[in-house]
C-alpha cells in the first residue's frame, strides 16, 4: 500500500501511476476476471472445498465398495467348493442375506437356484431365478444363464408357455439365438404345432449345426407338413 502512495507521488503530472502487478495478472488472466475472482475469492474457496470434500468422500465410498466385493467374492468362493450341498446352501444363503446388492449376492441365489433344481425343487428354482432377473441388467453376462435356467425349471414343471416365454427372452442375447430357436422349435414340435416348429428350426443357423440335427427335424417335419396337406386334399 505505502508503495503504491509513493508510486502516486512519484508520479510526473499528466501520467498515470503504475498499477501493482498481482500474482492474477502474471498469469495474464484479463483484468475483468480477475477483478471477479478478488471479489468472489472467499465462495470460490469454499466451493473448492466442497468439491474436494466430495471427491475424496466418493474415494472412499469407491474403496469401500471395492473392498466388500473383495470380501464377498472370497466368501462366494469357499461356499461353491463345499462339496456338502446342505452346507454350501446355508453359505450361500448367508451371503445373500448379509451382503445384499453384491455380485457374490446375485451369484449366491443364481446357485441357490441351481440347488433347488437338481433337487427337483423346480418352483423354488423358477422364482429364485425370477428374483435374479429382476436384479441385473439386460446386457449382464449372467442374464442369459438365468433365461436358460429359468426355460429349463418351467419346462420340468409341464409349464411350456412360460418356457417358451424364457427361451424368446434368451433369444435376445446376442450369441444364444441359435439355443433359444431350437429349444422353441423342439417345444412346438412336442406341442404339435408343427409350422411354427419349422418357423423356429429355419431361424438357427446352419454353422452352428455341429450334430444336424436341427437339419433333420426340418427335413422330417417338412416332409409330414407334405404328406397332410396332400391327404387332406384328397
């Protein structure tokens, strides 16, 4: 300041004084934002701080998150190598009660599934795998599994509407089409529907047709679409 007064009185007449450069103007910020920041200097340090506050709360939250996953992938690990399914089914159901909202939850039902299936416990298995559909998200790598299951669990249960209805939503995956129009087209065959058999048959594609068995059901079933027309035109 005193320095200033003494630049003023230096001064010859007719001539402004020289301005005292800040640390603003050796950046050369332009003097009207910098004459902003002046005035604003305190909100924009407290926003500062709010923002960094909320960056390292996010931080740690990202830890956190990282961390239990560890943890829960670990536990997930030990319940699916107990060879006793009583005692891996209690493991898993602690996981999933314990550490909900967790890849190793998701995963814990999706065996608990698998558990009541092959326990022939095909109820409990559908809703389980319903519940685990209603949790991930369509492009999930375990979403297709869970359709697969689920077609599975309704088919054991007589229920073909439903495993019709799991298989068209397997189809939507990219790369499961061709599992899901065989399994659609040998369900209408068993149903006796057989155009929409067909139907289901043509959509799979002939590369993935390692054992020719699709090829043959078409040719058979074409062959007795033949046959009944021409009896009922006679």
């Amino acid at each position: 300041m005193n320095a200033q007064k003494q630049a003023m009185k230096n001064t010859p007449p007719g001539e402004s004084p020289v301005s005292e450069r800040g640390l603003l103007e050796e950046f050369n910020i332009p003097p009207h934002i910098a004459s902003f920041l002046r005035e604003n200097a305190k909100n924009i340090i407290i926003l500062a701080g709010c923002i960094v506050v909320l960056i390292l709360a996010w931080s740690a939250y990202d830890h956190y998150r990282e961390t239990k996953q560890d943890k829960t992938a670990a536990l997930l690990t030990t319940a699916l190598s107990e060879e006793n399914k009583e005692i891996r089914a209690q493991l898993l159901e602690d996981i999933l009660q314990n550490h909900s909202g967790t890849d190793a939850a998701v995963w814990s039902e999706l065996e608990l599934g698998h558990l009541d299936y092959d326990a022939g416990k095909f109820t409990e298995a559908a809703e389980k795998y319903k519940s685990v559909l209603g949790k991930v998200k369509a492009k999930n790598p375990v979403t297709p599994l869970v359709h697969y299951s689920l077609a599975h669990a309704f088919e054991s249960m007589d229920n073909m509407d439903q495993a019709l209805l799991a298989y068209q939503n397997l189809g939507k995956t990219t790369g499961f089409e061709d599992v899901a129009n065989s399994a659609i087209g040998r369900i209408y065959e068993e149903k006796g529907e057989t155009t929409l058999a067909i139907e289901a048959y043509e959509k799979v594609n002939d590369s993935t047709l390692t054992t020719g068995w699709v090829k043959d059901k078409l040719a058979e079933l074409k062959s007795k679409n033949t046959t009944a027309s021409i009896t009922n035109k006679e």
